[in-house]
C-alpha cells in the first residue's frame, strides 16, 4: 500500500496509531519473501515500538512520523538490533548504539520495521552482493533492484514500507530508487551525521530517505539533517534562500552511452523544462574522468575502513587459527566477499608507497578540480538535469562477471559524492517494457532546500494533474 | 669508549612519546587516566574500542596541552593542521590504523635549551593516539584498551646529539618541561613519556651520518643510558670488523642491559599514510588565541635562582612544579631584603620540607603558608629572630596554622632580646659566678670564651642578640 506522511498522519487522527502500522504493514511478509528485500524483521521489535508509541501519544507528545513505517538499510545502527551489513564479516553483530538519524527518527516518533537488504558493505550496484541473496526488482523480479541500497528502494516501490533510509557513497541511493521507480535524495555531505553509519567512503558517504514522493523526502530530510557533534564531518548548516532556479541541460554528447530509452525520456523532460523555466545547456565530458577518481579514493577509504574487521573483538572469527597474523588472515578471508576483497585489495595498492602520489593524491587533486568546475557550471541557482543511471534496471547476472561494465554505470552519480552535492532521482517515465527511469537532479552544496522545493514545483508544472 | 670516540661520532636522534594531561582521551569521551584499579576495558566506549559506525571527534583541551609544548619548544605552530591514518594491524590497534600526523603536524622545528648550554634542534612535535596493551596469559593474548586513544605527543627530535651526556640531559630537560607545565604526568612507570633512539656511528672526518639503529619504548634515563651506551659499543664492533652495520629496530632488555634485533628495514611496514577522512583539518586558531599559560621558563628560572644564590638541590626543588616555582616566587615577595632568599629556600628544605615527611602528600601552599615563612625571614633579618629561635617559630606555627609570627614568637617567649643594658647585666652575673674561669680566661686560656658563651645561652635560653652577645662579652671579659 503506498501512502504519504500526510495521509498517514490523517489515518492516524482517524484511526488511530496501531491500525495505521499495521495497515501499512499488510503486504509486508509476502513481498518481503518475493523481493528479499530484508535481512531482519522481528514482529515482537515492532510490536514492542507500537505499545512505547501509543504511550507517547497519549501523554500528548508531538510525533510527526506517528505511523509512518520506516525501513532502515543494514548499515545503519539501531541500539539492540543486528547489523551485518549484508556480510559473513558481520552476521550476527548486534549494535550497542543508534545512529544519529535513527535517535532524530525515534524523537519524531518513527517506528522502524526491518533491516534493509544491500550490497555488502555498501559496495555494488545491484545489491547481487549480499550475504542474504540478491533483491528483486518489483517492476521486473528477474531484474536487480540497483544498489547498494537495493533493499531500501525494493521495500518502498512495492509497498511494503512507507519509507526506508539508504546510504549514498556513489549512487547508492540514487541508482536503486531510479530502478525501482521511487525517490530518492542524497544530501549535501555533512548535513546528515554520519555517526553510526558503518563507513565505507567517510568523505563521500552520506545516508538519506527513499520515498514514494518528493514531499515525504523533504518531510525526513529537515528531521534526519542537522549538525551533529560526534560527526566532526557534521556541518550546522544555514540554507540559503534561493529563488528562481535555473536548468542546465545536457548536450547530445553529455548523453553518449545511455540507452536510447533513457535518452528519449531525458529530452522530452528537458523540452518540458524548456517551456517553464529558464534553462542552458552544458557539456559534462570531464565526467567520465569522475569513475576513476571515485574508485581511487572510494577504495583507499574502504581498505583502512575495513582494517577494524579482524576478528579479534567482534565479527566473523576464524575457529582455527596460530597466531595472530594466521586469526586475521583467516576471519577476513572467509569473512568477505569479493566485491569487497577486490576493493579493499585496489585501496592498498593505490596508498601503498610508491603509488600514493601517482594515483590517490592526483585522485584528491582532481576532485578539488570538479568541485571548482561544477560549481562554476552551477552557479547559486543552477539545477542540473541528469539521467540517474544510463540504463533502466538489468537482469540479474547480466554484469556480475564483469566489474568495470558495473562500474561504468555509476558515471552520473559518482561526481556528486566526490564534490559533496546534493542530488535527487525521481520517478520519470517506464519503458516500452514497462521499467521505471529515472531522473537525477543535482544543485550546488548546501543548496538542499532549494533542490527539494524547485523539484517540488517543477513536477507540478511539468506533469499535468500530477501523477 | 675512548677508542670510538677517538675513530667515531655518534649522532643520537630521539623520538618521545609522552602522553598529555587531559579529562579524556584523544578522540572520545573516555577518561584518559589508567590505574592498576581499573578492570581492564573499563575506560572505553564506541571509538576507542573501534566499533563498527563510530568516528573520532577531537579533544580540544589534548590540542591547547601540544601547542603549549610546541611554543615552549619553539616550534612553530601550525595554524592548521592534518590528521593521517598510519596503517598496520596488531591486536592492541582496533581500527587497524592509528591516528596521527605526518606531513602537517601540530608543530615544525624548534629547539629544547640545555642548562648546561647549547641546545637540541627538533624536527616537529606531532599529536597522535596511543594504542591499547596486550597482556599474554598462557598460551592466549588478553586485549586491554583501557590505554587505546589516550593523547599522545610524539616529540622528534633532529639527530642533534653527539654524546650519551647530551642525550639524557636533552631527555631530561623535556622531562622537567614537560612536568612544570603540566602538559604531560610523565609518569615514566606508567608509561606516560617513552623514548625511541636513533643511534648512529660515522668516522671522526666524514660528514656523512653513519647508518643507524633505532632502539624502542625506553621508558626510563638509566635504561636509556645503558641503551645507547650498550648500542654504540655494539656498532663500535662491528665496523672494528669491517662489518655493515643493518638498519634495524630494536628492543632493549634491562635484564642484560642489551639492545636485540626486532626488524630489519626490509620487513618494515608500509604504512599507507593518507590523511583521515573523519577529521577535517584542524585549525587551531581559537587555542592560539587562548593564555597558553607559559611565562615562567624552568630553564631560565632555574639559572636565576642559583645566581639569586639558592644551592643546586635546592633549585631542582623550586623549579620541578610551577607550584613550587610559584611558591617561591610567593616567599619572595614577601621578604624585605631579597638577599635572604637563599637562605630562606635552605631553610623551607631541611626545616619544613624534610621534618614534615608525614605530610608530603600536601600541597605545597597547604604545608606553610609562603607569606608566614617570608615573615619569619624578615623577623630574623630585623634581629627579632635568631636562627635558632626562627626554627621555633616555624615549629609553632605548623602546629597552629593561622597566627601571626609575630605573636607566636612573643607568647613562646622566642623574642630576641636586643636590650643592651639587659643583656650587659646577664652576662656579669653569669662571669660573678664563675670566678674561677674568669680568672683562667684573663690569664690567657682564651678557649673559654665558648664556656661563657654556653652559660649565657642557657641562662638567656638562647633569646639574646648573638651578635650583642659576642661584642658584650668581649668587652666585660677584657675589661
């Protein structure tokens, strides 16, 4: 069933808080065993949080989320609840804290229902890599879900959540939700506390909302946003009042590579624009340069992120081992997958001595360059329209034997992490074969707000009645 | 040793660890301090065990503690500075990397004034985390994090000494700073302030640095005298047999007062350096503008106060804490004539600091009052007190903190009595009664003037002007 925080804080007037939930959560079991979209769900957690709510209720509390079904990505720590993510590394691993967004959540009365489904340790593109098994598309269940947020976005378009938490380091957010045919927001780096995210780029990564409209996003991203001192990447951020945005559009060429699908539907929203707002077009060739610089620095980050897994104080421990050097060799090698190995594998090479300069200090240098350059491009009031993946979801083993294809997939959502944008993929359009596209919006740092609400307004003047 | 010295100069360069005095630790909340008491794990939270979603956040007060070292030093002080991830893996390491600074450190150059002149160059002072302890039981390895994430400072020096006298009064002397400021306990049995040293041989004529060895975690100056002493023998050797020396890490065991193989430069590690994506560059802006509380230089004071007259015991006492430094300073300015101030110092050592042994656990303000020992010295210097009537007074004071000297030394009768007249009328009473010695005085027995002198005392009980004493006595004796 989908619904939007509005509607659910009516039925929650109406009906009260318990019918709400678990309305909501009608078709949660049987989608979930169809998409595998989750890796825990305890019907007693849930249970346990609707008693606590309807408490804080009656004792007249203010709780916006009141009803609103939250799925969290199983990266994401909630305090007595397991988080693997999605790997033998971790399976079993029960966390002793919450994480920033999920203490904001609790405080605005959102209950959580399940742990989310995703590539392991965030790295992926189609959540193929995942100690639990590969999610389904619900548009398609012979089709990836997109990742590494594969589960979040999987639970929202089938209905099975009203909303679920993602994390974005490379599109993790944004490629899913386009997939699956819902939306989802990578926020400006810094405006969302990292604490209790499990790292896997700490300069790019950044945890956001995936919804079944805009306004829900904008709904949790003014509760999960804010500084937070025990992120000292946190920034306490002012949002500029902006007015007036202006569209940069792509050139033919800017587009080179993506389907012929997704090109079509990008020109007919860009001719849309076209008559309601003031837009330029502009050339984003240096973007493909971003792959490479994205993998140097992702992959230096994960290697010494991925370095405290070594069995000795939590995690997956080898039973049979001499030594120490032999316990960590062990615990990591059959701990991992090999997604992650060959990651953690490309990191150390690009930071070990010798290639340091060559490759991950050009990497750093060159992002400063992007920054400039996309800044310049944008401006104050820019609004950048991008497909957020070149191609709709793909079949499922269709490019897991070929890592670079998979990479390459990530070209229109990589550079917003490594320049610290916020962007946002909508819902556009199906297919002939009926797979949803989507659209990726993309505006100057700390220009969140202005992002949101801009895309608010242009959905409403570019889709006649709405959708 | 004299043979190498005669073909060899030893260059020692030094790198100290010393752990900073704050609430807690580096990067979290955890307090810092580490006791036998504690259970072992006790002080740790998320970050410092390296959990899963945790991530570092600076501590201020760790950042103010190494500026203040590093302007002490000389050093220049960046304005903004970078974290690194130093990666390896060991069992006391939890994230897998320690936390600490390469290419932008807190602190560049600098220098440490020897006492005995001269100095020692520094090539950076560097802010880091510490590591936890491994404590092996049987066949199995216990971690103890406790430790892991308390503040450290790596102090480097430049290899700027040339003899192991030079090596351990540099030591020392960041020691003593270290220890007045307050910027570290230094608490060396803790292992609050260990030292790594870098040791070297090159021939007397070469300007070439020989290739060194570097010893680890000494963690006291006579270990650290032994080790290089025992460590430039070593090489001494080998290069007397035409051998290489191997640049390697070492250990040194106080059992043997022996240095012994750990790595050798090709096993080292490759660290993978890169600047920590949790930790934005730190600006240190706010602390520079804060008091860095660093007026006093122990070095410089030090040699103020033996020149002020001040033995050398003594002076080590005054400028081992500001506290006693201050304390001093307090005496001082309460004394009338500044010249009494060495006498003053002696007096506080023997008399009050070593009879009150009982109360060492006092502070040093809390054992005398300094204004009250001042006082005391006035009261001698105006001819009130005499020395030994002095040593009363401060008895009696000690016991009854809170009254004035003065009145003290009226009630218990401890008065000089400056009265000639008085004094005159004594001492003829005392040579009436002893005829006989008076008698054998005149006729040349001069020695016993000591006899009359006693007499006087005790009849007087020691109250009378010593100096009115001495010139009356003359005069009757010889009249």
């Amino acid at each position: 069933m989908k619904r939007t925080i509005a509607e659910i804080a009516k039925s929650v007037e109406k009906q009260g808080v318990r019918k709400t939930i678990l309305d909501g959560l009608v078709d949660y079991e049987n989608q979930s065993k169809n998409l595998n979209f989750s890796t825990f769900y305890d019907k007693n957690k849930v249970e346990e949080q609707i008693a606590e709510l309807e408490k804080r209720l009656q004792a007249g509390e203010d709780l916006p989320l009141a009803g609103v079904t939250v799925g969290v990505k199983d990266n994401i720590q909630i305090k007595g609840w397991p988080t693997s993510c999605a790997s033998n590394m971790l399976k079993g691993y029960i966390s002793s804290f919450d994480a920033d967004v999920i203490e904001k959540l609790k405080v605005a009365g959102a209950i959580f229902i399940a742990k989310l489904n995703m590539d392991e340790f965030a790295m992926g593109s189609s959540t193929e890599h995942s100690c639990f098994g590969v999610v389904k598309n619900p548009a398609d269940t012979s089709r990836v879900a997109g990742g590494s947020s594969g589960g979040s976005a999987a639970a929202v378009a089938s209905g099975a959540l009203d909303v679920s938490l993602g994390s974005d380091t490379g599109g993790s957010i944004r490629q899913p939700a386009a997939f699956c045919g819902v939306y989802g927001f990578k926020p400006s780096y810094g405006t969302v506390s990292r604490h209790g995210l499990v790292s896997y780029g700490s300069s790019l990564d950044q945890i956001g909302p995936i919804t079944n409209n805009i306004n829900d996003i904008m709904v949790l991203h003014s509760i999960m946003s804010g500084y937070d001192d025990r992120d000292s990447t946190s920034i306490a951020s002012q949002y500029k009042q902006i007015h007036k945005p202006v569209y940069c559009l792509l050139d033919e060429a800017s587009l080179e590579g993506c389907d012929k699908d997704i090109i079509e539907n990008y020109q007919s929203w860009a001719n849309k624009i076209k008559e309601n707002f003031e837009t330029k077009t502009i050339n984003l060739d240096f973007l493909k340069d971003s792959i490479a610089i994205y993998y140097l620095i992702a992959t230096a980050e994960v290697s010494s992120n991925l370095a405290k897994f070594d069995g000795v104080r939590y995690g997956n421990r080898a039973t049979e081992f001499e030594g120490y050097e032999d316990l960590v060799v062990k615990s990591r090698t059959n701990g991992f997958g090999s997604e992650v190995k060959r990651r953690i594998i490309l990191g150390n090479f690009v930071l070990s001595a010798g290639y340091s300069d060559k490759y991950y200090k050009r990497a750093k240098q060159i992002r400063v360059l992007f920054k400039e350059k996309l800044q310049t491009i944008l401006g104050e009031n820019g609004i950048l329209l991008t497909p957020t993946s070149p191609t709709p979801a793909f079949k499922i083993g269709e490019n897991t034997g070929d890592p670079m294809k998979m990479y390459l997939s990530d070209l229109y959502t990589v550079f917003l992490n490594l320049v610290g944008f916020p962007g946002v993929s909508i819902p556009s359009s199906y297919n002939k074969t009926k797979l949803p596209l989507g659209l990726q919006f993309v505006s100057n740092h700390l220009t969140d707000d202005f992002l949101l609400k801009s895309v608010s307004e242009l959905e409403t003047k570019c889709i006649s009645g709405g959708k | 040793m004299q043979n190498l010295l005669q073909k060899y100069k030893p260059t020692i360069g030094i790198e100290i660890h010393c752990q900073l005095a704050t609430k807690t630790k580096l990067f979290c909340r955890c307090a810092r301090e580490t006791s036998s008491e504690l259970e072992p794990n006790q002080h740790t939270c998320e970050v410092c065990l390296g959990l899963p979603g945790a991530l570092p956040r600076i501590n201020e007060h760790a950042v103010w503690q190494a500026i203040r070292f590093a302007t002490a030093a000389k050093s220049s002080v960046s304005k903004q500075s970078f974290f690194m991830r130093k990666q390896y893996f060991y069992p006391d390491l939890p994230k897998g990397y320690q936390i600490t600074q390469l290419t932008h450190p807190i602190g560049m150059g600098g220098s440490i004034e020897l006492p005995s002149g001269g100095s020692v160059l520094l090539d950076r002072v560097q802010i880091e985390e510490d590591a936890g302890k491994i404590l092996h039981k049987g066949k199995s390895s216990l971690v103890d994090l406790n430790r892991a994430g308390t503040p450290l400072i790596e102090i480097v020096s430049a290899p700027d000494m040339h003899s192991i006298d030079e090596a351990l009064e540099y030591v020392k002397t960041v020691y003593r700073l270290v220890r007045f400021h307050k910027i570290s306990d230094a608490n060396m049995e803790k292992g609050n302030f260990r030292m790594d040293l870098n040791i070297s041989l090159s021939p007397v004529n070469s300007k070439e640095l020989g290739v060194r060895c570097e010893i680890k975690n000494v963690n006291s100056f006579r270990f650290a005298e032994k080790a290089i002493n025992y460590e430039m023998l070593r090489q001494f050797q080998i290069l007397e047999e035409n051998q290489k020396i191997k640049q390697q890490t070492r250990g040194y065991d106080p059992d043997s007062d022996t240095t012994f193989p750990m790595r050798d430069k090709e096993d080292a590690h490759d660290y993978r350096y890169f600047d920590d994506p949790d930790l934005p560059v730190l600006d240190c802006g706010s602390q520079l503008k804060m008091d860095l509380d660093l007026e006093v230089d122990p070095i410089e004071a030090e040699k103020n106060l033996i020149k002020a007259g001040l033995n050398q015991e003594t002076t080590t006492y005054f400028t081992e804490s500001k506290a006693n430094f201050n304390y001093l300073k307090e005496c001082q300015k309460n004394l009338k004539n500044s010249k009494n101030l060495g006498k003053l110092a002696a007096f506080f050592m023997t008399e009050i600091k070593s009879n009150k042994e009982q109360d060492q656990n006092l502070e040093i303000f809390e054992l005398f009052d300094p204004s009250k020992l001042a006082e005391i010295f006035n009261l001698v210097d105006g001819g009130v007190l005499s020395s030994k009537t002095a040593k009363k007074a401060a008895d009696l004071y000690y016991k009854n903190k809170g009254l004035a000297i003065l009145d003290i030394a009226k009630a218990n009768g401890l008065i000089q009595v400056q009265d000639e007249s008085k004094i005159k009328e004594v001492i003829q009473d005392v040579l009436d009664k002893n005829p006989k010695q008076l008698e054998e005085y005149r006729a040349g027995k001069t020695k016993l003037k000591g006899f009359f002198v006693g007499q006087i005392m005790k009849v007087s009980s020691g109250n009378f002007s010593p100096s009115l004493v001495q010139k009356i006595l003359d005069k009757l004796l010889n009249a």
